[in-house]
C-alpha cells in the first residue's frame, strides 16, 4: 500500500496539535491547583485569626465587593460584609475566647482566580474561666 501523499506533514501537525492540547490542559490544571491552594491558605488564615481573637484580621477576610451576603439557616443572614463582621465582633465582645475547629474542607476551583471553597466547623465560646458558654456548628462556602 502507497502511503499518502503529504501524510508525515499530516501526523506532524497532529502530534503538535496534541503536545500543544496537553500543554494548555496541563497550564489549566497547574492554576487550578494553585487557586484551590491560595482559597485553603486564606481560609487557614481566617481560621487563625479567630483562633488567635484577632478579630480584626479575621473581619479582613469579609468581602466588601457587590454581591457579598451571608447565608445562614437558609436565608441571608447579613447583606454585607460589614454586617458579617459587626456579627463577628459581637461575638468577641463577650468575652472570654472563640474556638474555631474545621473537620471537613472541599475546594473547587472555578476560574484561574477564584474557587468556591465550603467547610464544616464547629465554633465554640468559652468564658475566662474555660467554661463552654455557647457552641454551634455548620457548613460555611466562601
């Protein structure tokens, strides 16, 4: 059998479209792990600030852009961010500590600078003395 005329240009050019093809999925797959990771960072980093109380830095991780909500038991909680974060500051002002602890943490990326990111959490207040005063949990997607 005669091969084709041109038929080694043919499988050239489709051995570049392939390489090229798994280049872009591999550069897509590469920043989607690297959202995924910076959205864990910064939840870790909002998880450390309540932990620490610093309740500044922690409110820092509330988003101040258009469309923020807070959606909580199925209805929206707080239209803001800062709403989320006065709730947030109430919390500390009552004294003693607040414990953050997360059991469960999946992130999906969704773009090359954004993922959707949800935790389970069980938050704790404890007076001065360490006596549990109030305790709930959740899921949180941010």
């Amino acid at each position: 059998m005669k091969p084709l005329a041109g038929s080694k240009s043919v499988l050239l050019c489709a051995l570049a479209l392939l390489a090229a093809c798994t280049e872009a999925d591999n550069s897509a797959k590469t920043a989607a792990a690297e959202t995924s990771s910076a959205a864990q960072s910064a939840f870790e980093g909002y998880v450390s600030a309540i932990n620490t109380g610093d309740i500044e830095r922690a409110a820092v991780y509330y988003d101040e852009a258009d469309g923020f909500h807070w959606v909580e038991r199925g209805a929206i909680q707080y239209e803001d961010g800062a709403g989320a974060a006065a709730s947030l500051q109430q919390l500390a002002q009552m004294g003693g500590s607040m414990q953050m602890t997360v059991d469960t943490v999946r992130v999906a990326p969704l773009g090359p600078q954004s993922a959707l990111l949800s935790a389970h959490f069980v938050l704790t207040l404890s007076e001065d003395d360490g006596a549990e005063s109030l305790s709930f949990d959740g899921w949180m997607t941010v």
